[in-house]
C-alpha cells in the first residue's frame, strides 16, 4: 500500500505551517488511515485440528491438558 504520509520536505514545510485546528485534523487523518489498514490486513488462518495434533505430540500433554489448552486457544481466538 503506498504511503500517504512519507515525511518528505514539502509535507515537512506544510506542517510546519500548521495551527492548533490543522494539526489535530492531520493527526487524525493519519490514525484513521493507520486504523483501517490494521482492520483491512491480512488475516491469519489456523488449522486447529494441526494445532492440536502438533501440540499433542509434545511429551507430558495428556489427553486432559491438551483439551485445557485448546480451550483456552479458543477463547482468546474468539475475542479477536
């Protein structure tokens, strides 16, 4: 994505210019973008039955544990 707010010297000199009002909407302007690329981003896939073949592989995870930590993936997969 190309970026709107490189710091080069003719967006320098116009925020120099900027009163208290100017400067405020600019921030915003920024934070708004910044806000809808992070919204808009790549999303992460997770195959959870990998995860949790993987994860019982690991020596000392029991059938028990493993259901514990799988739940606990869930939950905080499900806050996102």
């Amino acid at each position: 994505m190309e970026n709107k707010f490189l710091l080069d010297r003719a967006l320098y000199k116009r925020i120099k210019g900027f009163d208290k009002n100017r400067m405020q909407q600019f921030i915003e302007e920024i934070y708004n973008c910044a806000a809808k690329e992070v919204q808009g981003g790549e999303s992460v896939t997770l195959d959870m039955q990998e995860l949790r073949s993987e994860l019982g592989q690991i020596k000392g995870i029991g059938e028990n544990r493993l259901n514990e930590i799988m739940l606990v993936i869930e939950k905080h997969l499900e806050n996102k």
